[in-house]
C-alpha cells in the first residue's frame, strides 16, 4: 500500500490530474494555504462566503481546520496529511500558483472618524534628527545604566526640542506622565534609529554627537533616509516583539527579525503612493505571501498565562501578533524616517482592556519612501534651500545665515566657538576659552582653521588666522599625561643606569622638563594654566 502511494504521488502527471478534478474553492484553499503557510479560522471563513461554501458547525473554542471546509469526499484531501500539506506535494503546488498582485482599495483622503491623529513626518525626519544630534552636542542628555536609552529628564529635553511631540492619549506635551521611555513611541524610536546609525553614541552616562553625526549632516536628504533604513533593518538589538505593550510572549530562539522588516519594505514598495490603504488590507497581503514570517524567525512562541502564572502555549492569533508586529515597525521607525505616514487611534488592550495601546488605522506610502523603497525611479525634493554659509569677521565674530548647511555648520561652531545669539541670526565668537574648549573635545586648532577656510563665504580675516595659527603651535607645548617614571637622588646613578643596553631596550625617551603632580589634581591644575592663557592638553588615558 505505501509503495503504491508512494508511485503514485512520485508522478508529476498524476498529481497533475489530480490538481485538474479540483474545484476553484479547493484549488484556491491549497494554493492560499501553501503560499501563505498557515490558514485560521477567520481565513478559512472567509474562503467559505467568497465560494457559497457552508461549513461544519463549530464551538465557540474551537477551530477550524482545512478538512472542515472539504467535503468528505474531496479529492483536494490527497494533498493533506494531518490538515497540512507535505513538503514534495507543496513544491507541486507552488508551480501552479499565479503572481500575488497587490490591488488596495486606496482612499485620498481620510475622514474625522477614521484616526484620532494623523501623523505626517515625510522630508521633515531630517530636522527632527538634526535637533537630536544638537541636543546631544550642547546638553547634558542623560542615558540609562541598564539599556542605554534617554532618562525621563532626557525624554522630556527631547520632547521640548521636536517640532512633532510624543504622541499621547490625554497629555499635553507627550511625555510628563511617563515613567521611562519604553512607554513613549515616537522618542524611543528616534532614540533607537539615532543609536543604531552612529548620530549618538554614549559616553559614560551621557549622549554625544556620534561618530556618523557628521555623515549624516552632510549626506542628501534621499541618503539620510536610505542611511536610517540600512541600519535599522540590519540591527540585532532593535526587539519591535517586545514594544507590543498588551501581549507578554517569548520566543524559542533569540530573534534577529532584519527579514521581517525587509518583507514589510518589501510589501510597502506595492502600496499606492500618496493615498491611504488600510491596515488591515495591507496585513491581507502579508499575510497571504508568508504568515509565518514572524515564527520562521522566532521559533515557537509562548505566551504568559496570568492565572497559572507561566508561560503556555501561543494565545494570540495572527493579527493579535505578526500583525501588531508590522504595526509597530510602521509608526515607531518607518513613519520615523519620513518613509510612510500613519493614522493612529488611541485604544486600549490587554485581557481586560488594561493597557493603554497606540493602533495604526492607515498608511500612505510617500514620495521620498517609495524611492527609497525602489518602488519609483525618480524623486522630486521639495524646493531645497540654498547652502547657508558664514563670514568670520575681524573682531572674531561669525555670522551665520540661514541656509540647508545650517545646522551641518551649527554643529561644528557649537564645539569650537561660543555662541552669542540665535536671532535674528546664529552669531559665534571665537576666544581663548573657546579654543581650550575645542581642544578638550578632542579637535586641533588646525582643524578649526582649516575649517573656517573651507567654509566661510569671505576670506577669513588675517588678524584671526595669525592668531589662530599661534594657538595651534602653542597648543601643544604644554601636557598633562599619565607615565611611569625612573627617579633617581643622585644624577650619577641616572647616568649610569641610562648607560645599561639591557635597561635603554625599556627606556622610551627623556624627559627634561617634568613636574610631579598630585594624582587627584590634574583637572584643577590644567584650569589653572589655562587661566594664564596657555594651552594645555590633558590626556588622561595616557
């Protein structure tokens, strides 16, 4: 008997005509169920009503399975084996599968029912990153021991300094009822993507510009944007699971879910641009492509049983899960990079309605998100604004004007000069003070001339490079550093010693002008040569 079936299913031909005595409903159901990898209830219901199919009678827990939808005698029941279908026979299937095409039932506009706030970010995410990075520069901007995220002080400095707030159900600035910022959406997203692509990095228990702070300034709009996308879809500690604020679950593996975001950008390329879809439509989608995109990367999933107080087997369906899921990567990063906008409702979930949840009710895929996402071939920038520059002026003032070099050029006199206004115009001064600042950052005074040089829409005036030049020779004469020194009562004894080959092998230069220091003291006395007017550089990892 094995054997014969086994002849038989081997057969191309035969399962050929096999698959030809199906009916649209069978044939629709395998084909659904092989490409998606997983049908429920809700789908298999659906189904039913689309081909005027009647169904088993159910209870009200229980599910049903592909086999309660066929007839007893179906032939469609050759292709299952304990309601799935084996591997060789849905290799079969999918050659017959027809393309997934994308047809939404967009709408242009919205109506004041259809969300509670609609958020709509699109060329604007740059500003908003900008203010980030300036935030971190001229700031104390706190982070946590444990995660590394932005403190309620900072979330609040945060909040203040975006120009689209927090989003927050009954709170008028977003943020003052929060106890950490894993309850906010829009701050723990920009914090997460600002982290992830270098504009931040943390420096013992504070935020500072990051190493790719600069890239980023300088970098197109379009290249800003993809910049974003790259890393966030390639991090490892980005967890959209855990941001699903009604559901407690955990996984079998320890995901990494870079192809879940990929599948979702890839599903986005499809959405009509510049009109709104659904989530629920856009989910369908998904959902019929690869339902199980999620579990593939997760492994089993369990959820927390409150009465038993363990964790069980998976309690939430599908849209419960995988689609929160998808919900959460629009609004808290792709809504974020400017790439789609949202319409979100505030609602409430949970077992008994206990927490407070942030729902997505629509998308709109936009311009600048569907180049980026390679869905179009072009993208038209909004009218850019000319390059900002400034003028250094003899008395050592800059003059900086308005420009899309603004806040590139912001940034850097930030570090190097002190700022004396910001209206009607960014006015700067460069001092002495501000130089031993620039220095304490780690950047020379030739980096500053040089810069200054580049940039400036007039030639720097010559009594400020002379000055500036001097600073720089004179900056690096005097030292403050950790070494290991070889002292002597008798200078004879350090003649002879210097003498032995064996002891010259370990010896890595002399030091003529040396002063002992008192351990604890090395800030103090760098301060008090610096208010001589004399530059001194303190390397403490010496």
């Amino acid at each position: 008997m094995i054997t014969a079936l086994d002849n038989f299913y081997c057969r191309e031909e035969n399962l050929t005509a096999l698959w030809g005595r199906l009916n649209a409903f069978e044939k629709e159901l395998l084909a659904e169920y092989v490409r998606s990898g997983r049908l429920d209830s809700d789908d298999l219901t659906e189904l039913c009503q689309k081909h005027g199919r009647s169904r088993k009678d159910q209870y009200y827990f229980q599910s049903y399975r592909i086999t309660d939808v066929l007839d007893a005698k179906s032939p469609a029941r050759l292709f299952l084996i304990r309601n799935s279908v084996p591997v060789p026979l849905a290799a079969f299937i999918k050659k017959q599968l027809k393309p997934l095409k994308h047809q939404y039932q967009a709408v242009n506009a919205l109506g004041e029912d259809d969300a509670d706030e609609v958020v709509v970010i699109r060329e604007n995410f740059e500003k908003e990153f900008f203010r980030l990075i300036k935030l971190a520069n001229q700031t104390k901007l706190s982070c946590t021991r444990v995660g590394g995220l932005p403190t309620k002080s900072a979330m609040k400095k945060i909040n203040e300094a975006l120009a689209i707030k927090e989003y927050s159900f009954d709170d008028p600035d977003g943020v003052s009822s929060f106890r950490t910022i894993e309850q906010s959406v829009r701050i723990y997203g920009m914090a997460r993507l600002a982290l992830e692509s270098g504009i931040w990095n943390i420096i013992g228990d504070r935020f500072v510009p990051g190493h790719r702070s600069g890239e980023f300034l300088q970098a197109s709009r379009v290249d800003r944007c993809k910049m974003l996308l790259k890393e966030y879809i390639a991090s490892a500690d980005i967890d959209e699971l855990s941001r699903i604020p009604e559901v407690k679950v955990q996984t079998e593996r320890d995901p990494k879910y870079s192809s879940c975001r990929r599948l979702i950008c890839d599903h986005l390329a499809h959405c009509p641009v510049d009109q709104w879809v659904h989530i629920d439509e856009f989910l369908k989608y998904i959902k019929r492509s690869d339902a199980l995109f999620l579990e593939r990367v997760t492994g089993e999933i369990e959820s927390y049983a409150d009465y038993e107080r363990m964790y069980l087997g998976r309690s939430q369906n599908w849209r419960q899960l995988e689609g929160r899921f998808v919900e959460i990567v629009c609004l808290e990063y792709l809504c974020t990079m400017g790439i789609i906008d949202t319409a979100i409702r505030f609602s409430s979930g949970g077992t008994y309605g206990e927490v407070d949840t942030i729902e997505v009710d629509y998308i709109r895929l936009t311009p600048l998100g569907a180049y980026v996402l390679g869905a179009a071939d072009s993208y038209e920038e909004p009218k850019l604004e000319e390059d900002s520059g400034f003028i250094v002026q003899p008395n050592f003032e800059i003059l900086l004007s308005e420009g899309a070099m603004k806040e590139t050029h912001e940034l850097f006199l930030d570090q190097v000069a002190e700022k004396l206004s910001d209206h009607p115009a960014c006015l700067y001064k460069l001092s002495f003070k501000s130089a031993a600042s620039a220095l304490d950052q780690g950047i020379p005074i030739r980096e500053v001339i040089e810069y200054l040089q580049d940039w400036s829409s007039k030639e720097v005036p010559q009594n400020v490079l002379h000055t500036l030049e001097e600073w720089s020779q004179s900056s690096q004469k005097i030292r403050i550093r950790k070494a290991i020194i070889l002292e002597t009562d008798d200078p004879y004894v350090l003649e002879e010693l210097k003498s032995y080959k064996s002891l010259r092998n370990h010896m890595i230069k002399e030091l003529p002008y040396v002063i002992e220091l008192d351990p604890k003291s090395p800030i103090k006395v760098k301060r008090e040569i610096e208010k001589k007017n004399r530059f001194c550089i303190y390397d403490a990892e010496s």
